[in-house]
C-alpha cells in the first residue's frame, strides 16, 4: 500500500483544485565541491526538506507530503495521482551570475510500467510555494516541459540542465528555486494498479530513505 491523499499528520496540507500543464533532455553527470567563495566557484545546494516531495490529487482535492520519497505518477488504485515538488534556498547566490545548474535527482523504485503508459519524467519550473500549495500540482508555471529527467525504469541519478531557470530566479533576488516532476503524456491510466516511479529522499516508504542521494541543485557561478 502507497501513501494515500486522505492521510492525516502534519505532513500533509490539503487544498482545493486547478488546472494543468506539459512537457521535454540533458543526461549529463556532474561533479561538484560545495564551496561558495566571492565571486566565483560551485555550490552543491540541498533540497528544502519540508518543501520538497510528492503533491498528491486525487482530482478534487490536493495534499502535500514530505515525509517520503518524490512519488510521480498513477498510485494504486485510490484515484491518486502524484507529480514531484523540488525546492531549493538559492539566497547564497544572490548577486551572482549563474554559468551552469544542474537538478540531479536519484530514481530509486518503479511499480508498474509508468513510463510505458504515462510517457517520461519531465520538469517544470514553477513559481515557488513554501511549503507547496495547490498551484505546485499543475499551476504558476514559469517554464513548462524544460527537459526530461527520467526516460526509463534503470535506477540510479538523473541529471537535467536548469541552467536558465535558476539564472532568471536569482537575476530576481528570489529566495527559492522550485520545480514540479510529472509525467509527460498523462499523471494516471486509471488501470486499477499503481504506475509510477519514486526518487530518493532522506525519508523512504518504497526506497531506502537516503539523505546522501536527495536532490541537489548543483550551481557554477
């Protein structure tokens, strides 16, 4: 059994309804210090952790959870469907003229066949909600469809360029850069099984739960 959006705790935030959007690949493999000196140099940045996971729906109603893995895609058979919530504090960078930034994430699970039924993992840049509200589900889309992030069910990390989106968040004095994971085709098939692909946090319910792999936003200034 998958979390479920009518859950309790203080995990979850349940809101109200919206609307929709799409998207599109950059495998590279970055290495990186976490090291932000005066002007110039490479910043590993780490997720804001209540901030950061699934966005649940069940398509009247939204729920936020950060006490597990990033789960996208169609859950079970509850008629819940989840996209993925990345937050990152960029203030650090404030002033800064961003060269390069990567979102590197880790898949760490797959039930089902997601990426035969609902298409690939794709990444929107969104405008930031802290913590995630009912826009982060499918609304306050700054750029849609950036790139793909995850094409198949091989576990291990993905690494997609961001490098304009977090340019333009920090060109803004923004505090944070956040970004949505969802499927490129459709969020569920209604098939009555669970299709969808999980991504490492430091909290697991199907992965290990494992800090070391959370995501990151890795920045050369």
């Amino acid at each position: 059994m998958h979390r479920r959006l009518s859950g309790t705790g203080p995990s979850l935030i349940v809101l109200a309804i919206v609307t929709t959007t799409l998207t599109a690949c950059s495998f590279d493999s970055p290495t990186s210090s976490s090291n932000h000196l005066s002007g110039s140099g490479v910043d590993t940045i780490p997720v804001v952790t209540g901030s950061t996971g699934p966005m649940l729906s069940n398509g009247s109603s939204f729920a936020f959870d950060s006490s597990s893995e990033i789960a996208v895609g169609d859950i079970a058979s509850t008629g819940q469907t989840d996209r993925g919530v990345v937050t990152f504090n960029i203030s650090a960078l404030d002033g800064d003229t961003v060269q390069a930034a990567s979102l590197r994430v880790y898949e760490c699970d797959v039930v089902g066949d997601p990426f035969s039924f609902l298409g690939t993992v794709v990444v929107d840049h969104i405008t930031p909600g802290i913590p995630p509200g009912q826009s982060q589900y499918a609304g306050g889309t700054l750029i849609s469809d950036i790139g793909t992030i995850a094409l198949d069910a091989t576990n291990g990390f993905r690494n997609l360029t961001v490098t304009s989106a977090v340019q333009s968040d920090v060109a803004a004095n923004g505090t944070y850069s956040q970004f949505r994971l969802r499927f490129s085709n459709e969020d569920g098939n209604s098939a009555g099984v669970g299709d969808y692909v999980d991504f490492e946090m430091a909290n697991g319910f199907d992965c290990a739960g494992d800090a070391a792999l959370a995501p990151v936003l890795i920045v050369t200034y």
